[in-house]
C-alpha cells in the first residue's frame, strides 16, 4: 500500500484528500461490506459517499449490466434513441411529483447543478442566484460558485451573482425559539431581495439536507415560507438531491418533500446508479425545453448507467427500501444520542433515515474539533467501521450506509461508532 500511496502522491493533485493517516485501497464488497487489499474486512457505513446506495455485488444490478455489456452497446450517445433512458426518465418524472415533467441525464451532481443552474438562468434572464450558507453543489465553476462553504471554494470567481440565506444554521441562534428562526429567516429573505439583488432573481437553490455541510438542514416548514416569497418575485425552486433523494431520509422519497413544496426543478445523482456514473435534471416541461442552442451529453445517461439506474430504482421499490431507512435510521439516531449524553466530545447529533451525523467538540470549551473527527474516523477504521467525515469546520462525522442495511448490522455499525467515540475521549 505505501508504494501506492507514493504513486498517488506523485500524480495526483495534492488537494484530492484521502482518509486515514494509512489510506486504504478496497478490493471486492458483497452486501454491506468491503475488503480492502491487505485482506481486512469494513462495515460501511458511508457507501462510498452515499453512491452505493444498495450495497456491494446487487445480483439485480450486475445482472441488468451484464444484459446490456452482452448486446455489445456499452455507449451511442444521446444522438440516437436509447430505450432504458427513455423508460427511465418516464419513471422518474412520474416519482418527481412536478406537473408536466421533463428529465435529462448527466454524469453527476456537479453536472446536473451546472444544468439546473442553466435553466433557472435562461428562464428569468437573469444571474442571480440565492443559496443557503453552509451548502454545497459540486466542484465545477458555477456549482462552487453557489457552495456556501469555503473550503470547498477555490475561487472567487463566478458566472453567477449568489446571495447566501440562513436556515441551516440554527445551532449560531441558540437564543431564538423554533418559531422566533422561522420568522427570522423568512424575514432575513426578504430583506435580501430588498437590499442585496436586482429585479428577476433566477432561483433559490437548496439542499433539502446539507451533505458536506454536516447533514445540517432548513426546519421543517422553512422552505415553504421561503416558497410563498419567491413565488410572489417568480422565483424558481431548485431541489438538490443528490444526497437525500430516493428514499434516503426515510419520511419521504424526496427530501424536499418534508418542507411541504415542490420544487420546479430537482436534481439527483450519486445512489441511483448504486456505483454506476449517473445524474440527471427533473424540471417543468416548459422550463427544460426552453434553452435556445442544441444540447446533448455525450455519456449522460448511456447504456450501462441506465441498465444499472432501472434496476437499482426497481429494487429499491420493490423492497421498501425508503421503509427500512426510517426504521433502521430511528434505531441509529435515537442509540447515538443515548450514547453521547455520556461522551464529553460528542456534541449535536441530527439526522433523518440513513443520514445522520455526530459534531465532534472539544470538552474543555465545546468548540468544533476537526482533529477529534479525524481521531474518531481513525478509532473507528481499527475497529472495522468506515465513516465520513464534512461539516463547515471539519468536525462532523457523517454516517450513511447503503439503503439494504440489516438491523444487525445496525446495531454491529452503532457499536464500533460508540466504542470509536469513547475511545477517542
């Protein structure tokens, strides 16, 4: 491993960060589980950051791949008809909830952003942007424009105007009741839009929970009010839902549902794919089908990422998989908090479904602690756990292990998360 590492190191850009103070490079999975090359076996419980969504070697997804590699046809382009893209946006249009819908595929979440962006600008003939501070939405030029989160910013640079809102961060607010934020919030909008912007603001775009950002999110109910003002300014809605679609936060199939609004426009990635490159676009017919110039995407939604989409989507379904994350996900979050009202470096713990999150703080001062994650991260990798790490100051440790997760290995992933958190005190 050390002579892979050299090699990384030697040509790979040194930004491109790596877990642990001995990285690993995984070999093989199989359910919930991988194997790395020194033969030592993970329970993961970050799913290569929330992508494998079904777990490791899926009979259904393999087998679907494997159908379609037979037919010789791995890639044609979006030039030519392609059946299982076809299928597949009609599934997705009809799962979206937007009246009239329209789908188009990319690569991944920083390209669907990118073309959400591109439609919500075109359509208001405007630049202007609103995001929510704390967010993120990929590493391209306008996707890292709109991510209000400044370690992942390179630059100042932007083709569009952004104006960040509050209401991911509520914990900077201690002193305010639910409703006092609520009303705080609503109130900080419009006062941005009265101070800050030009008329034909394009759209606001959130996370309905915030991925890097911590898996921090608006209340419930705040994008609603949000919704009511822009509506009145015909402001577009952008859904990011990269991370909390298909059924993630267990109370819903889009995460942007528990707000009580629709969006106009969703985006998605990462899970649907279960490991294969696929994102994609969801909007109001009207609004996808009004750019002017041609378009296509030359791998978007190709023949091997469709194949592996319409089978990860129908086993998802079939098996209640959204379900089994409220269920498990009530288990995970409820035994973390029980656990951390006793460990002094254990700080908020959040989540919904599988998606939930632990701040790391120091004892002493309660600050937000980036080496104590890191620790944490390394306790739990000893004991056979892999986890994530994000939050604004690094200090959060993200856990989101594929949808199929048992109750066993539920309560095995809690257990080692425990123990590593203990350990680390």
């Amino acid at each position: 491993m050390s002579n892979l590492l050299g090699r990384h190191r030697a040509v790979m850009p040194k930004w491109l960060s790596l877990y642990y103070d001995d990285p690993i490079e995984i070999v093989s999975g199989k359910g919930r589980r991988v194997t790395d090359s020194g033969g030592r076996s993970y329970l993961d419980f970050f799913g290569g950051i929330l992508t494998n969504m079904l777990g490791y070697d899926v009979r259904e997804v393999r087998e679907a791949v494997e159908r379609q590699l037979r037919t010789g046809v791995a890639h044609t382009s979006t030039l030519y008809l392609l059946r299982a893209q076809v299928e597949l946006a009609e599934r997705i249009a009809g799962l979206s909830g937007i009246a009239n819908a329209k789908v188009f595929f990319t690569n991944s979440g920083t390209e669907a952003n990118e073309t959400a962006l591109l439609l919500a600008t075109n359509a208001r003939r405007s630049d202007q942007v609103l995001a929510l501070r704390n967010s993120y939405h990929g590493r391209s030029y306008a996707a890292t424009a709109v991510t209000g989160n400044r370690s992942w910013k390179n630059s100042s640079l932007s083709p569009v105007n952004v104006h960040y809102l509050h209401g991911t961060d509520r914990v900077r607010f201690p002193h305010l009741s639910e409703e006092e934020f609520l009303a705080f919030c609503t109130d900080d909008l419009r006062h941005v839009l009265d101070t800050a912007t030009a008329t034909d603001v394009a759209c606001l775009i959130v996370e309905p929970v915030q991925g890097v950002g911590g898996f921090t999110a608006a209340p419930d109910g705040l994008l609603a009010r949000y919704r009511e003002i822009l509506d009145r300014h015909g402001i577009l809605l952008v859904s990011d839902e990269v991370q909390t679609g298909w059924g993630r936060t267990g109370e819903h199939f889009w995460g942007i549902e528990a707000q009580g609004v629709t969006p106009h426009i969703m985006t998605f990635a990462k899970g649907l794919g279960n490991g294969f490159a696929i994102g994609g676009v969801v909007a109001e017919g009207a609004l996808m089908d009004a750019l002017p110039a041609n378009g296509i995407s030359t791998f978007g939604g190709n023949p091997i990422a469709t194949a592996a989409a319409g089978a990860t989507l129908d086993y998802l379904l079939a098996h209640d998989l959204q379900g089994n994350a409220r269920r498990l996900g009530r288990l995970l979050i409820d035994g973390l908090r029980t656990a951390a009202e006793g460990i002094p470096i254990a700080g908020d713990v959040r989540g919904k479904g599988l998606m939930f999150a632990v701040d790391l703080i120091d004892p002493g001062t309660e600050a937000p602690s980036a080496s104590l994650a890191a620790r944490v991260l390394e306790h739990a990798k000893q004991r056979g756990l892999l986890i994530g790490k994000g939050g604004l100051h690094g200090h959060t440790l993200r856990m989101a292990p594929p949808l199929t997760l048992t109750e066993d290995e539920a309560r095995e992933g809690l257990g080692i998360l425990v123990d590593s958190l203990a350990a680390a005190c």
